[in-house]
C-alpha cells in the first residue's frame, strides 16, 4: 500500500515543494520527517510543484518506501499525521493520511487543483498578513471589481492558455478551466480557478491580467480575444507569489 497525505504550509520559508540545491523545500522536510517516522528512506511524491512563496491549504503527496511503491509501517494510519509532524518544521502539518492502491499516482491521478489568490485592497498594509496576500491601496471600485469578474469569466473552457504562462515554451499549453471567479468580502479580494491542469505561473499571471484590468490598463471585454493570440506580451504581469494558495487537490474516489 501507499499512503495519501494531506498537507498545509504557508509556502515563505520554502524554495517550493521539490527538492533542489538551493535552498529548504517542503519535500525535504516531508523526506527527513518520514525517514525518522517509518526507519528508511521513502518516495514522497507530491501532487504538483508549488513555487517559493507560495502556500498550500490541501497538498497531496503519497509516500512510500523508497524503491519498492509500498510502505511497510506497524503505525495505524491514522496516527501518520501526528507521528509526522513531530518531525516537521512549525509552518507545516500533516492534516490527515488515508491507504490508497500501490498504483495510485498523486500527480497523475488528479483530475482537477483549484487554487484562491488573496488580494489584500486595504490602506495600509497589514503585519499580519505579511507573506500571505498582495497588498494592494489603491481602491478598486465596484466597476472594476465587476469588470475583473467579467474578465476571469473569460478564463473558463478548453483553450490554449499560452497567453498566460511564464516559459515552459515546449509544454502543451491546452488546459480545461472549470470555474473562475472574482469575490471582495471587506477588504479582501478572492481570485478563485478550477482547472484540469496549470502551466508554469498560469495563475499568477492570470491575477496579474486580473489587476491591470481594474486598472483600466485592459479592457475586460478584450481579454478573450487576447488569450486566443497565444501572445503573452498582451496580459499583465505576473502577481507575487505569496498571495497564492493550493486550496483543493480533486481525485476521482477520494
């Protein structure tokens, strides 16, 4: 068997989720964590690659024993969470662990990832949201909150969203939109996306299309037609990375 792990971190501390040379990621942290727990060496497969800064409310990543796409393990499934994240660093946690087929794939085996991007539209900054949202004063009025709805309204259906990505020039960049949305709750605007798959700061970039269209830097109606040039001159800039969440991870029968 393999477990599925669920997994919150705010992303501030890590260069992402994978393991790289430069510097602490979350994988590392869950690979030295399961080693202490479990007594060997184990595959942490995570369910995408989350960037430096960025946060996850609901990662999922399976582990098993290094090589062998099993874990062998005498502790209740159940009582992973807690084993593990005696082991892990305070701004990350293992939420919850369930069996799953030694076939299963975390990443191959999502049928959809929803993310939210928090845009924090007050005055003045807030410390307690310092690494968590973008900070942004200026005012956004009901008009260009409607017309930032209009416009990520334009993000849904099957498309090439080669428009809206950074690199990864070679990659197909067909991905199905399910759902996007525009919300302010008080001072805090939400940017929520659903989709089958996302190409490298596809979000990002869309948050940062989103706000130069409440700028008036690009009109709403014509962001349709500008996704549909594959151009990516002609959407905006690519939002910070630590206003983004990983909220939701969907799987078929989980």
């Amino acid at each position: 068997m393999k477990i599925l792990l669920k997994i919150a971190y705010q992303g501030t501390a890590y260069c992402g989720y994978q393991v790289q040379p430069n510097g602490i990621t979350v994988q590392e942290c869950l690979n030295i964590a399961a080693k202490a727990v479990f007594g060997y060496d184990c595959d942490i497969v995570g369910c995408s690659r989350t960037d430096s800064g960025v946060h996850a409310r609901a990662f999922s990543a399976t582990v098993s024993k290094k090589g062998q796409g099993c874990l062998e393990t005498g502790i209740p499934t159940d009582r992973i969470p807690r084993a593990l994240n005696a082991h892990l660093p305070p701004d990350s946690a293992v939420l919850a662990a369930l069996e799953v087929t030694d076939t299963f794939h975390a990443r191959y085996d999502v049928i959809s990832k929803e993310y939210e991007y928090l845009i924090y539209n007050g005055p003045e900054r807030d410390p307690f949201l310092k690494d968590r949202v973008w900070h942004f004063p200026t005012p956004i009025s009901d008009a260009a909150l409607k017309a930032m709805q209009q416009a990520a309204a334009a993000f849904v259906g099957e498309k090439d969203f080669t428009a809206l990505r950074d690199g990864d020039a070679d990659e197909n960049a067909v991905r199905h939109v399910f759902s996007a949305s525009v919300m302010r709750t008080g001072s805090m605007i939400s940017f929520r996306v659903r989709a089958d798959g996302f190409l490298y700061h596809m979000v990002r970039v869309m948050t940062g299309t989103l706000m130069d269209v409440a700028k008036g830097r690009i009109p709403a109606e014509e962001i349709a037609a500008r996704i549909e040039s594959c151009n990516r001159q002609l959407m905006g800039s690519t939002a910070p990375a630590a206003g983004l969440y990983l909220d939701r991870v969907f799987y078929k029968d989980i």
